[in-house]
C-alpha cells in the first residue's frame, strides 16, 4: 500500500442523585501492542488509529501502542537534517491512505464544523533530532486515499538543526499563543506550519482556530474538507522514547449542520470553578462550569491538562479521557445543554504522585475559560 510521503515540514460521600450518575471512566483495559511493520497500525481508546509509518528510511522502528498513545520504543538510523524526515509515528481522528479510525466524522466540510476541540500531552527526549508534530490536512475533495492539498503542521517542538518546509513568513497569534508562521510546498502539497517558540508539551485548543488561519491566507476554502487531524513525530536522527502520552478530538458540528445533531455553541465566554479534596496519593475535584455567553451550549467539551502524576479513576456526570494528561469531559445526555448565565457540574476522583497540584487552563468547547 502506498503511504505518503511527508515533508519537514475524585472517599468522596455521593448523593443518592450524585450516585445513581456515576460513570466510570477509565477505559478497558487493552494490553499493549508493538508495532515494527514499516506501515504498520493498531486502534487505541477504540477510536484512533496508531501507525509506525516509517517511510523515509530502511532501519528499523517499532513503537508501543498503549490505551492513550504511543512511545517509539526504536528508531534506528539518521538522515540528513536539511531534507524530508525519515518517519512520522503518529496517531489520528479521520482517514491516512484508506484507513480510516473507527466512528470517524471526517472527512467533513469544512463550513459545517462549529469546533474541533482537542487535547494533546507529549513526551519528549533530548538525544534526537525531530520535531513535535500535530498535523492537520485540508483538501477540496472528501479524500481519503493519496495526499491532500493542504498540510497544516504546528510544531510543539523542535530539536536539532532543522526547519519547517518553505521560509518563515510572518508572526501569528493563535488559540491565544504567538507562533512563528513558515509557509512553502513539499513538492506535494502545499504547507502552512505554525512553530511554538518553546517547547510545548501539552495543550488543549480548538483545531479550527489553525484552519481558519489557513483559511485566511488563501491556502484553503470553507468548502474544503477538514479530513484527518494527526499528532505525532518526524524524527531525522533517533528518537527512541518520544511518547504521545494523550491525545483527544472531538469533531463538533457547526449552523451548516452536516450530522442533524444540534450544534455546540461554544463561542460565548466561560468560566470554570475547580474544587479539590486531597489526601496522600488521592483527591477528588468537583467542577463546575458556567456559561456567561447569551446563549445556550448544546453538548459541550471542557479540556484541560492534569499535572504530572495525576490520574483519573472514576468520574460522575461526565465521561473523562483520557484518564492523564490532556484530559477531555465530555457532557452526558442528561447534562448536555448549559443555559445562558447558568452551569453544569461533574466530578471526579484521581490518584496523584509527588506534590500535588490543580490544572491551570480550561477550554469550553474549544474556547477559552477563565478560572474562578
């Protein structure tokens, strides 16, 4: 088959109301499974697809599928850091060269998405030359075979001497953070990258903040078609230990419709209080979140990122995952609209190493919270 070929480019006492809601959240168990194949793949949280896709080089790769991402357990071999890298182990919502994740809502026009929320936590070693890359691929057609139009890469980090594809073209301020904007064609396609000045090892945002970027620039329309969201890494020498630790999206509909649900108004302002109960190795949290918008959400996304150590073990009123790192609650039936000025809570109970600590940053569907 051919494969593309990428550029540089919560004891608590529970209410019997509180009880009769509690959802567990940990995922089931599923062992661990190692992939050496050259393109090789496995499904993970039974919605995102893992591969090795080691294309640009002969030596050997193998990485580690777990219940949340992915370690690059070998990554023998090098080549030159001023051409293309010689692999991208990654996982993905959406289709790569006809395989598609399971439940996948993409491809989706671009028009009829309202957000795309998204968590992701790496991993990163200092004794390889790569780069962190979480990829988005536009294209006018709903591909899902060969390459796409339009590559848009963010790079969460870089080690070593290399570079995105093209030059370094302007400066841009996205899901509130300033990034370097490098803007060129792999010969392939055409790529727009967005560069963390520092590292960046993990971060809740909403994809379509970097699309309408794209969008803006004339490197994509609003009736293209959004058709995987990647995360992963290109490593030119090395890489043993780069993990993807989580990785979470959710692909949310917009006015234009498209899966006849009602769409998630997350674009009104927000505000999150937090509120743990700690004792040695384990806390609770209630959460509650309020709409200060003019209008209602319907279904709602809040991410955020556990500290170091921590880790979810069971969850009410709203389903978590993953259960560490960069954390998704997603709402359950009952809970899933928030009225204009009012708020929905859930909780949960976790286990921690180490001091502990609260998470500084809340997104509402994509969008921004502040902390209360």
């Amino acid at each position: 088959m051919k494969h593309r070929l990428r550029a540089a480019g919560t004891a608590v006492l529970l209410t019997l109301g509180t009880l009769a809601a509690l959802l567990t959240a940990a995922l089931p168990a599923q062992a661990d499974v190692q992939i050496c194949e050259q393109y090789g793949s496995t499904v993970v949280q039974n919605r995102y697809v893992v591969q090795n896709n080691r294309w640009g080089t002969g030596e050997t790769q193998c990485v580690n599928a777990t219940d949340t991402g992915f370690t690059v357990t070998r990554a023998d071999g090098s080549v030159p850091t001023n051409g293309a890298p010689k692999s991208y182990p990654s996982l993905f919502d959406g289709c790569h060269y006809t395989n598609c994740s399971p439940g996948t809502r993409l491809p989706k026009q671009l028009s009829t998405i309202g957000s795309v929320p998204t968590s992701i936590s790496y991993g990163f070693v200092q004794n390889a030359v790569y780069n962190a890359s979480f990829d988005i691929w536009l294209d006018p057609q709903p591909k899902k075979d060969g390459v796409n139009r339009t590559e848009i890469m963010i790079w969460f980090n870089r080690v070593g001497p290399i570079q995105p594809i093209g030059s370094r073209t302007d400066t841009a301020t996205v899901g509130g953070r300033t990034w370097e904007v490098w803007t060129g064609n792999n010969g392939g396609n055409d790529v727009i990258s967005f560069v963390a000045p520092s590292a960046l090892p993990s971060w809740s945002f909403d994809v379509m903040d970097f699309v309408d970027q794209t969008v803006a620039r004339g490197m994509a329309a609003p009736a293209w078609y959004l058709t995987s969201i990647q995360a992963g890494f290109e490593p030119w020498q090395g890489g043993a230990g780069l993990a993807v630790h989580s990785f979470s999206t959710s692909v949310e509909d917009g006015d234009g419709g498209g899966g006849g649900e009602e769409p998630p108004a997350g674009a009104g302002a927000c505000a999150v209080t937090y509120t743990p109960n700690v004792w040695q190795g384990g806390f609770t949290a209630e959460v509650t979140v309020r709409n200060s918008g003019t209008a209602p959400v319907d279904g709602w996304n809040l991410g955020f990122t556990l500290p170091s150590g921590q880790s979810v073990t069971s969850a009410w009123n709203a389903a978590l995952t993953p259960s560490a790192g960069a954390v998704t609650a997603r709402n359950v039936n009952f809970n899933r609209r928030i009225q204009a000025g009012a708020t929905q809570s859930f909780g949960f109970q976790g286990a921690y190493t180490g001091a502990f600590a609260e998470p500084s940053a809340f997104t509402l569907n994509g969008t921004t919270c502040s902390v209360l």
